[in-house]
C-alpha cells in the first residue's frame, strides 16, 4: 500500500515540475520585460529547468507525511501466504516386527512361523491454523501487537512405503502374513508415534516457536510494520484420547491394536485385557463347539468377538468404555459315547 502511494507522489511531482517549467518560463518572462536586456529563449529555460530540479530533489518524506493504520485484516492479509510455512515437518526412522505361528496343544509347531524385522521412515507435519489466530491487541500509537496462536495440531502422518528395509525374514506356506495385517500394523505403529510425541515435552513447543518465527520476520519485512513491538502468546494442545490407547479418558478408550491383533487370545485372556483398558459391558461368552482334537485351534480361543457391534476395527479406534462387548469363542464338539448293541447283549 505505501509502496503504491509513494509512486503516485512521485508521478504527481513530475506534472508539477513540468508545471514547474512552464510557469517559470512565464515568471522569468515577465521578470525581465522592464529591463533593458531582454533574455533569451535560452536564459530562460536553464532558469526554468533549475527551479524544476530543485523541486524534484526534495526526498519525498521530507514533502509528504503518510499515516497507515494497521488493523486485523492488514495482518490477515500478511499472513495468509505463510500457511506452509508455518508447519513444522518432524522426521524419524523406527523398527518394528511382525510375527505368526500356529500351535499345537499350546505349542508352537516348528515350520509355521512367519516371521519379519523392518525399518522405516516416516513423516509428521504439525502447525498451526492461521485462521484461528486471535488478534488481542492492535495499537497504533504505541505500535505494539499482540497476538496468542492456536495451540499446534498435528496434520498429517505419512509413512514412506520406499524406505521399508526388511531383516531376519522367515516365512512360511502354513501361516503367511497377509497385506491386511501389515496394514493394521502399519496403522497401530503410527498410533504408537503420535501417542510418543504428545508425550515429548519439546515437541509442541517447538512448532509453536517456528511459527513464532515465521510471523515475526513478516512482519518485520513489512515497512507497515517493521517498527512495531510484537508480542506472542502460545497454547498448547490438550492430547488426544488417540495418545493414551487403553486408558479410560472422558469416559472412552482408544484401542491400543487393530482387531486382528486379538484373535489368539483365549476368551479368557481377552476379557481380562479389555477389562485392565476399563471396559465394563460384558455380555455372556458365546461357545463354538467345533473342535474335536484341538490340534491347531486351542480350546478356549477367540472365534470373534465385536465391541460396540464392531467386529473389524484399527488401532486408534475410540469406544465408550460402556460398550457392549460379545465374545465367541472354540470348544469341543460335545459327544455321547453309547456301546455297540453286541456288547451291551453282553452285559
């Protein structure tokens, strides 16, 4: 805006000056028309032209006094193309594994082990949210600002699938890994990330600083508001109930691991996980009498189960800690052993 208005002075200083020339080749004119020595044309166009640079050597500032009024929208306006410079990109590598087996009463069976160790890169962006700036103070007498910034969120988590490095693989035809379940790993390892980083107390302050940082040198590079003293007030967020999977929080509990992760546990064993998380509404488990030797399915395994009538769900998944919760669960066929009519003859 100064920028625009200082060029329209100095393209009005220009008209003037040439103003300037011909009104001083009129006054130089009449200047000499009593003498007795009349000026030449010449004379009194170098007289103009000085008088003409003499006006158009004045610095404008000495000449034109601007007042800009800084306000809400001035500063809305500054700040919108910072958007992407205000996000803050956390950078990490991690390892995990992935392991699969089949048993035999309680056992595992050699040759049925799937087995994988991994590294990976991944990626989290975290900022702030420009339009939820609030603008406390605007003074511009004084020439302060002071601004409190949004507590920092997290936007995006990527995993960088061309960084996936395997080690100590082991396979096997009987129990193969399925894409299903590295998704849902992939999904409970980002989980685990986020959760880490709520818990890192220099995290969040640190991309609420870059902000800082960005918005101060914008303003600083605005001739508007270079000279102003600029105060920011920072927040910080209140975690997630993604952050702390297993834990009661407001009456709800996010799931620590994907549904597949619990399937081979015994009804038993799972009711007492889901209970140590604070789930409090178990229906009555349901047996499924399909086992007659228990070789590669134990007794007592979970068949399915569902909570809140939801039988598929992925790490992070919040439920209200009152949930209903059904389990099905492997038994034994029940048999009725009768004797050969021969031998009961024979009694």
């Amino acid at each position: 805006m100064a920028l625009k208005v200082r060029k329209r002075i100095k393209n009005g200083l220009v008209m003037i000056a040439v103003g300037a020339v011909a009104g001083a080749a009129a006054f130089v004119g009449l200047k000499y028309h009593d003498r007795k020595h009349e000026p030449s044309v010449k004379e009194v166009l170098e007289e103009a032209k000085e008088k003409a640079e003499e006006a158009i050597d004045t610095p404008l500032d000495d000449m034109v006094t601007e007042t800009v009024t800084i306000r809400q929208e001035t500063l809305e306006e500054l700040f919108a193309p910072a958007s992407e410079l205000v996000t803050y990109k956390y950078y990490y590598t991690s390892a995990a594994d992935m392991e699969k087996y089949k048993e035999l009463f309680g056992y595992r069976i050699p040759g049925t082990t799937d087995r994988t160790v991994f590294t990976y890169d991944g990626t989290v962006s975290a900022g702030i949210d420009l339009s939820r700036l609030s603008y406390d103070s605007i003074d511009n007498e004084k020439k302060t600002i002071v601004i409190t910034l949004p507590a920092p969120e997290i936007f995006s988590h990527e995993l960088d699938t061309s960084s996936f490095s395997y080690y100590d693989v082991t396979s096997s035809l009987f129990t193969a890994i399925t894409p299903e379940e590295l998704t849902d790993k992939l999904d409970e390892l980002k989980l685990k990330e986020v959760a880490k980083l709520y818990r890192d107390e220099d995290f969040f302050p640190s991309v609420s600083e870059n902000a800082e940082k960005v918005l101060r040198e914008l303003l600083t590079m605005n001739s508007d508001t270079a000279d102003f003293t600029v105060t920011f007030n920072t927040t910080l967020p209140d975690p997630p109930i993604e952050a702390t999977p297993g834990v009661v929080v407001d009456g709800k509990i996010a799931m620590p691991s994907p549904a597949s992760a619990y399937q081979n546990y015994t009804c038993t064993e799972l009711m007492n996980i889901l209970r140590e998380m604070g789930f409090t509404n178990f229906a009555d488990p349901e047996p499924v009498k399909d086992l007659y030797a228990g070789l590669l399915v134990k007794d007592g395994q979970v068949e399915s189960f569902t909570i809140n009538g939801m039988a598929d769900f992925s790490a992070g998944e919040v439920f209200p800690a009152d949930a209903p919760i059904a389990i099905r669960y492997h038994t034994f066929v029940e048999q009725t052993w009768t004797l050969p009519p021969a031998l009961q003859q024979g009694e």
